[in-house]
C-alpha cells in the first residue's frame, strides 16, 4: 500500500491537508460458497460469501449483491437484497436474497407480466405472455395467491365469469363462499339468475 499526496486542480480552492490512498493489490478477495439457490415464492435465500483478508489487513467488508438475472435483467429488478457486513475478526458473510412481489413469478416462469392498475381502489389489471398453456395457467394461480396473500380478492370490480372461477373458488376463504351462496339462494331460490357459474 503506498500514500500520496493529493494536489488540487488548477483553479480548486487549496486545502490544509489531503490524502489518497492508492492500493497495489486488494486489502482482500471474496469467494462465493453458495453456488445457486432455489428461491420459492415468498421466500428468501442466502449466497454465503467468504473473505480472506490479506495480511495487515482488519477492516470490516460490506457486502451488496448486484448483477443480472438469467432474462438479463438487474438483479434489484426482481430481488430486494439486504447489504450485509463482514466484522474484523469474521471470514464469512451472508447476502440475502429475496424476490419481490411484483416480479418473482414472472422471474421463476421466464413469463413476461406487465399490467396497469387503478390507484384508487387498488385494482390491477395484468397481461401475461406465455405460450406454454400450463406454465401460463401456473402463473395465473401464483398470482392470485399472491394477491389473496395481501388480502386482495382474485376479482376486483368485474364479476368472475368463467375463466377464473376455479381459482376463485381454491383461494378465496371458505366462509365468504358459503355467505355468498346463502345470499344467492335467498334471492334467487329457482337458481335461474347465472345458473352454474359459481353456484
């Protein structure tokens, strides 16, 4: 390690004092333990990092994961990840990993989600692109229980319909359906008003 002085440009205000430190070789090198890891949704995973120090050396390391995902997209596009520090005396660091909400399913799937939404009432309105019709009819699902996860519903302002009655009727809670049931057969006894739809 060597010290020099720093000079200030031409027309800098001069300083009392000021120093730059200029590094022949890395205090230390970092080695990834964690060669790949299996990330379920809403779970969090942890890439071990290990550190050796060269010698003279004591500081702490703050570790931060970046880079790119398979789809080539940076790594904070699809993952909140928590710096982490390795303390003086340590060799081992943990970056933890977990995916976000908005993004996770669309990362795991290779499915491209893109959507708009209404702000005030919290509708969000999704188009998935994905040509293998049981990874897409996977997504849907994971989606729905992601939202029913937060306490949203699989429907927002429109009716079910059809094409999401079977994810409607997994996810949604028990009790809500069989209030719902009750109050269709209270106005509708014949059971002629959308006979067969839900109920």
């Amino acid at each position: 390690m060597t010290t020099r002085t720093a000079e200030p440009f031409s027309g800098d205000k001069a300083v009392r004092g000021a120093f730059l430190t200029v590094l022949d070789s890395p205090a230390f090198t970092l080695e990834l333990m964690t060669l790949s890891a299996s990330i379920e949704q809403e779970q969090s995973a942890k890439l071990e990092i290990l550190a050796q120090r060269r010698e003279g050396f004591t500081g702490e390391i703050k570790l931060a994961a970046e880079g790119f995902t398979a789809g080539k997209e940076p790594i904070t596009k699809s993952f909140d990840t928590k710096e982490t520090t390795i303390k003086s005396g340590e060799t081992l660091g943990q970056v933890s990993l977990k995916p976000k909400m908005d993004s996770e399913i669309g990362t795991r799937t290779n499915t491209w989600i893109t959507g708009c939404g209404h702000v005030g009432d919290g509708n969000v309105h999704l188009s998935i692109f994905q040509k293998d019709a049981d990874v897409r009819k996977q997504v849907l699902h994971d989606i729905f229980a992601a939202g029913a996860a937060i306490g949203g519903a699989v429907s927002g302002e429109h009716g079910i319909g059809t094409a999401k009655r079977s994810y409607y009727m997994e996810l949604e809670d028990p009790a809500k359906l069989e209030l719902m049931r009750r109050i269709k057969e209270a106005f509708d006894p014949a059971g002629i008003l959308n006979p067969g739809v839900i109920f």
